[in-house]
C-alpha cells in the first residue's frame, strides 16, 4: 500500500490549487470542514454530472426493476470514495476504479441467459459496444438494469474521489465519459445533458477560482467553456446512426439513409399523427390475416423496446406449441421496404431475401437490407388455431423465459393503472377471460382519434385517466400494461391489417393500413392476438382518407393497370378478415397507425402515420421551415460563447479598433487632423507596435522603422503636433492628413477596404 498512500502524481489537470499537497500526500483536513468557495462550486457542479448520467441508467433500472438497490449503490459509492479521497494516492484509486468496472462486467455476464452467452463472441461484443456508442438504446440490451448498476460505479468513484483531491478538471472528465455514453445511445434526454454540461463546466470554473481566485475577469473563460459544452453535447447526433440507428455490423440492422418503411427497434408513443394512403406492399393469400412485422417486450413508460440480437434465419423456425393452421403468402414490394410481414407464426421464407434474412429473439422475421419495389418473397406460417374453450382451459403454467420478459412493467407505474385493471379483470377467473374483460372495456369507454395530444407522464395512465380518446397505440399499450398487472404475460405488436381486397385472393396493403395491437401468451397454445381499437371509427378514417386521396388524384395509392379504376365499397380491405380466435373479440379489425420517434420514421407501421410532409399555406407560395426552437437556442449559445471567446482573446477589441479607423467623418481642420492621427496610430499598431505610455508621437513616429510605403506618416505627425500645441493647420494640411491616412489604411487592409 506504499504506492497508493504515498505523495500524489500530478494530476491530470495540473495542480489545481497552485500548492502541493502535504508531504504525505493525504489532506488531512475533513472534505467538509475544509469547505471553501472553490469547493463548494466543485461539489454542487459533481452533483449536477452525477445526476445527469446516473439518473438516466436509474430510469433504466426504473424500467426493468432494481431502481432503489441502484440509488443504494451510487449513494454507497460516492460515500466509499469520500472515505477513499482522504487516505489513498491516485494509483490505487485508478486500481480500484478498473476493479469496480471489471468486476461489474463479470456480474452482467454471469446473470445472461444461456442462449445470450452462447451467442456471444469477441466480434459481436465488439459490435454490441460500437451499437452502444452509435445510438443502440441501453434499454435493448438484454439485463440493462444489471448493466446499469454495473456500469454506474465506476465513474461515480473516480469522479468523487478526484473532486476530494481537488483534482476538479480530471473529475469533469470522469463524470463527462459517463455523460457521454448515455448521450451516444441515445437515452440522454436535453435535460439531463444540459445538467451534465453545467456541472462539468462547473467543475472547471472551480479549477480556475482555485487557481487564480474568483476575479470577473474569469466569466469570459467559463462563458466560452460553457458554451462549447452545450454545443459539442447538443451536436452528438451527428456521429454516423447515432441517436436511433446504431451501427451494428452484418446484421443488416437499417442506417439513417434506409428507407422509410425500415422496421425499428423502439416505438415512442407520440401526438397527433396522420395516415398515408400509399400503396406498401401486396400480399397473396388466400386467407386475410394480421401481417405482423414486429413484437415488443419491453415497456419504458412512453413507448416499446425490442430487447435482444438478430440471429442469421438458417431454415429454422419453430411453430406455435398448439394447434395451428398452415397459411402460405407471396409478399410483392411496391415500394423500398425493410420489413418482412407475415402472418404469425412465420416458420418457413422462401426467395432472395432467405439468404440474409434475420430472426428476432421475439420470433419476427426481418431483411438483411432494404427490398426495391418489384421484389417478392414467400413466407409459410403456422397460425394458431385454438377454439375460445381451448384458450379459458390454457391455464397459468407459464415458461420462464415467458415470465421474465412479458411481464415487464416499470416500477413507477402507477397504482392507480393496477387497481383499475383489478376492477376491470380482478374477477375474471382465467387469464383469457381477463383479456377479454379489459379489451372490452378499452374498446367501449374510450373514442377513437388520430389528434391528441402526447402523454405527458406514463402512456398507460395518461390514456386511462386523463384521455377520452387515442389511436391504436394507445389501446394496445395500455391494455398490455392492464393484462401484465393481472400477472397475464402479453406484449405490443406491429405490422398491418389485412388491406384493401382487390380479387383473386390478393390484398393491397396501404400505409394507413399500419397498426398496432396485442399479443397475450397462452400455454400450450402460444401468443394469441386481441385488438382494443375500436374497428368501427378506424375504417371511417381510412375509408376518408383513401377517398380524399383518389379524388386529389394522388400518386402511388393504387396499383397500375386495371386496379386504377377500383373502387371499394365502405369497409373494402375488412370484409374478409378472419377472427384471432374462434369466438373471441379480438377478432374486430384494429385501426390507426404505429407512432415512432420524432427523429427517426423508420418502421413501415410508423412512419405512414407520422407523413408531414409540408404543404403551401392557403395554396400560396410554400413558406420554407425555420430552424427548430432547440437549433435556435444552440446558434445563440455559440454566438455567446464565441462573444466571450473573442473578449477573451482580445479579438474584439482588435476588430472594432480596425473597423474605427477605416472611416473618418469631416468637422473641422484641427479636429481631422487629429482624428487622422489616431487612425495613424491604430495602422501602426498593426504594422509594428504600438505608442508605450509616456512616448510622444514624435519620438513614437522616429521608433518606428517607417518603410517607404508610410514615409508621409511623419507629415502627419507634423500636423498633429501644430494642430494640438502650435497655431493650427489649414484646411488644405487637413485634407492632406486624411488623405494620406486613407491611403496607409486602404494598404494595410485592402480586404476590408475592397468591401466598402
């Protein structure tokens, strides 16, 4: 322990009290009685970065369980490295950092499943870290509440321990790693990262007050700090699929320039939204059915997440564990699409995309890149079958992996949700007859919209509480959560409703024939599908939209040739559809469309619904887009950061002394003269120096080694001089000094002058 409790190594931000510490290398003042201003600043500035990025990983533990062990554990932490602070050097805290790192890792690793770990090679951990650094949300990793508690104490100790040892800029930098991880995968909202960037800017000012004391003269450096902090933070996305579309090697996941149609990974639960009556994709089949795209485990509060890695399709697929019913479909694309829809359950793929097709840990089929329009597969599926007595019988013998994952609920939901599915389901005595109780009771006490506004708080509770109407999203959010409080396993689902029928056993599917509904597992049988959306109020929004866009005569909302002139009747691409269970609700034709991001439209179900596409006001010239409020608010950081900047450097005052002496406004002959001379002077200055204090401008004038090219500079010494001590000058020796003055202006900043 020599080493560690020996005199200390510099620090990695210089000294940061411009004195060494004690001999011994330990303050043996406690890290609360030697509190003085610098340290104050430094600790506050520590507690804002400590929240800024251990709040986040706390809203992942909130999520998937664990959030009060995870508060344990950073509350244990920074006080280990208080007590740690005062009696051990920097090599031993750097030991105990990369201890506290690795032996979180081997934790995370022990508690994976098995089919996780055998998957699990150096190149896809590689790529598993370059995804998490590109945009792959921590909430898609399989154990993120134990990743996050693994991950947190290591830059909690190293940043505390440095602040005990006044090493304030080295601090700044551990807790801003942190920082940025979480910006980089994307679940660092602006709040938190604002907060981060003012605490780490904090630190550093408490580095420059321990250093040069707390003079004003210092606010112009933290202005410039500050400011290109928030910059570099809010200009992260830039980094190529950050915020949304990790880069994830030969797993043909989508980038930024996928197509729009391009199956996600999350779905956020957003606002109003808007259908698109564009022609997708068409499905040959002789039997209508949902075609699902993709399922989702886990529920964040505000949206979905699909949790696990892609495996490569190698020909296997299971079935559902009961009875099925064997369902063949030729998918045609019409427009680029990188999703494969089917009927659940998928279990056989046949055409180009087989080769480098994907499979979700979910059991959704997904493309190894993006289909063009013309491109066709085939997809056999196994569709349950299972009777409404076959499902009351299933009973409540759930597999484990079922339980782990689709029984999810955050630990901030509310209780008010629980105690409302209680009074809706509490009596129903089997697990279907509660999802029949609570798709009921969704579908006839809540109206059906596309505009409303977004949940401010948990999706669920919004909707039931504070909502009278949603879209599908909405329905099938809120009736998962219900079901998983009634200890139901059930998940969300995405994909589309069967279409417009057009004859001969084909379906055109559209855009706005885009949805989202619920899967509840039953054992023996599988997942089974319900739909809460009221069926009725979604075909007449889409019956309306399909018209409004025939009548605008609108490109690409039919098929060409003789499918142009088809017209179909109220209620056309539902009249075929099949029930999801025998005998059971869910059967009734889900409507609406799937909500993505803001950012990012990139799952086909989503992005029909979130077309903005912008449109002339009042049929007038189209009014182009101004900069986003958070654009604007970045610009004006910079323009004061750069302010501070160029105060600080003494660039604006060089830049305004330049642009004074490029003009000169005429008064009179003494009065010019002496104008011209101080002009004189600013030329000088740039050219050589400038006057010393106390030096005459005649002896200043003689210093100066004048070149040819300002030889008449000394004429204008003269006139000052008898213009400020003698008799004056004439009108004509004022025009002269001006001129001549111009002249040396024009010469020495001939880009300015070629401007005016």
């Amino acid at each position: 322990m020599s080493s560690g409790v020996g005199r200390d190594a510099p620090s990695l931000g210089g000294s940061q009290s411009g004195r060494s510490d004690r001999s011994d290398g330990i303050e043996t003042a406690g890290f609360v009685s030697d509190i003085d201003g610098s340290r104050a600043l430094a600790v506050v500035s520590l507690l804002a970065l400590t929240w800024s990025y251990a709040g986040v990983l706390w809203r992942v533990t909130d999520v998937v369980g664990g959030s009060t062990e995870f508060a344990v554990v950073v509350a244990g932490t920074i006080a280990f490295a208080v007590l740690v602070g005062r009696f051990v050097g920097v090599r031993v805290a750097f030991v105990v950092t990369s201890l506290l790192l690795g032996l979180g890792l081997a934790v995370y690793l022990f508690t994976l499943p098995q089919s996780q770990i055998q998957l699990l090679t150096p190149e896809r951990a590689l790529s598993d870290t370059v995804a998490l650094l590109t945009g792959l949300s921590v909430l898609r990793l399989v154990g993120a509440g134990v990743w996050a508690m693994a991950v947190v104490p290591g830059p909690v100790f190293l940043s505390w321990y440095l602040t005990v040892r006044k090493r304030y800029v080295s601090a700044a930098v551990a807790g801003g790693v942190a920082l940025g991880l979480v910006v980089l995968t994307g679940d660092a909202e602006g709040v938190a990262t604002l907060v981060g960037v003012v605490g780490a800017t904090g630190l550093l000012a408490a580095s420059t007050f321990d250093r040069h004391g707390t003079a004003v003269g210092q606010a112009d450096v933290l202005t410039v700090l500050l400011a290109a902090m928030i910059v570099a933070a809010s200009t992260l996305s830039v980094v190529p699929g950050a915020a949304g579309s990790p880069i994830l090697p030969d797993r043909g996941a989508p980038t930024v320039e996928a197509s729009l149609v391009d199956a996600d990974d999350s779905v956020e639960i957003v606002g109003s939204i808007r259908l698109s009556p564009s022609v997708r994709f068409t499905v040959d089949s002789p039997r209508a059915e949902y075609w699902q795209t993709a399922a989702y485990d886990r529920y964040t509060g505000s949206g979905w997440v699909r949790t696990g890695n892609e495996r490569p399709y190698d020909g296997r697929l299971r079935g559902p564990p009961g009875p099925s019913r064997r369902l063949e479909q030729t998918v045609t694309a019409e427009d680029p699409i990188s999703i494969l829809p089917a009927a659940w359950r998928p279990v056989d793929l046949d055409g180009p995309v087989r080769s480098s097709a994907l499979v979700t840990p979910q059991g959704n089929v997904r493309p190894g890149g993006t289909l063009q329009a013309g491109e066709t597969f085939t997809v056999t599926s196994r569709v349950p079958n299972a009777t409404s007595e076959r499902l009351r019988r299933a009973g409540t013998d759930y597999p484990d992996r079922v339980t782990e994952a689709y029984l999810q609920l955050p630990e901030s939901t509310t209780q008010r949700v629980r105690e409302r599915a209680e009074s809706v389901a509490g009596d129903a005595e089997t697990p279907y007859a509660k999802a029949v109780a609570i798709e009921a009771h969704l579908e006839s006490s809540k109206e059906y919209s596309l505009s409303v506004p977004a949940p401010s708080g948990d999706a669920a509770d919004t909707f039931l509480f504070e909502m009278d109407a949603g879209y599908c999203t909405y329905y099938a959010t809120t009736m998962v959560v219900m079901l998983r409080s009634q200890g139901v396993p059930a998940r969300f689902v995405t994909g589309y409703t069967p279409g417009e029928n057009v004859g001969n056993d084909s379906y055109v599917v559209r855009g706005l024939n885009s949805h989202a509904w619920v899967e509840v597992y039953f054992p023996d049988v599988g997942w089974v599908r319900f739909d809460p959306t009221p069926s009725g109020p979604r075909e007449t929004a889409e019956n309306t939209r399909l018209t409004e866009a025939r009548q605008n005569e609108e490109e690409n909302i039919d098929l060409p040739g003789p499918n142009e002139t088809v017209t179909p009747p109220p209620g056309a691409g539902i009249e075929n559809q099949t029930p999801a269970v025998s005998g059971a609700p869910g059967g009734s034709t889900p409507a609406g469309v799937t909500a993505t991001t803001p950012a990012s439209a990139t799952s086909a179900a989503t992005a029909d619904a979130t077309d903005t596409s912008s449109a002339p006001i009042g049929g007038g010239i189209p009014v182009p887009n101004l900069p986003s409020g958070r654009t604007l608010l970045v610009g004006a950081v910079a323009l004061v950061g750069l302010t501070a900047g160029a105060h600080r450097t003494g660039a604006a005052d060089r830049t305004v002394r330049l642009l004074a002496i490029q003009y000169q406004r005429r008064r009179d002959p003494e009065a010019d003269v002496a104008r011209a001379y101080r002009r004189l002077e600013g030329v000088l200055e740039r050219e050589y120096r400038p006057r010393r204090r106390g030096e005459t401008p005649r002896s200043y004038l003689q210093s100066v080694p004048l070149t040819e090219q300002f030889e008449d500079a000394r004429r204008v010494g003269e006139y000052y001089e008898r213009a400020r001590y003698g008799d004056g000058v004439s009108a004509a020796e004022a025009d002269e000094a001006v001129s001549t003055v111009d002249r040396l202006v024009r010469s020495s900043t001939p880009l300015l002058r070629w401007f005016q």
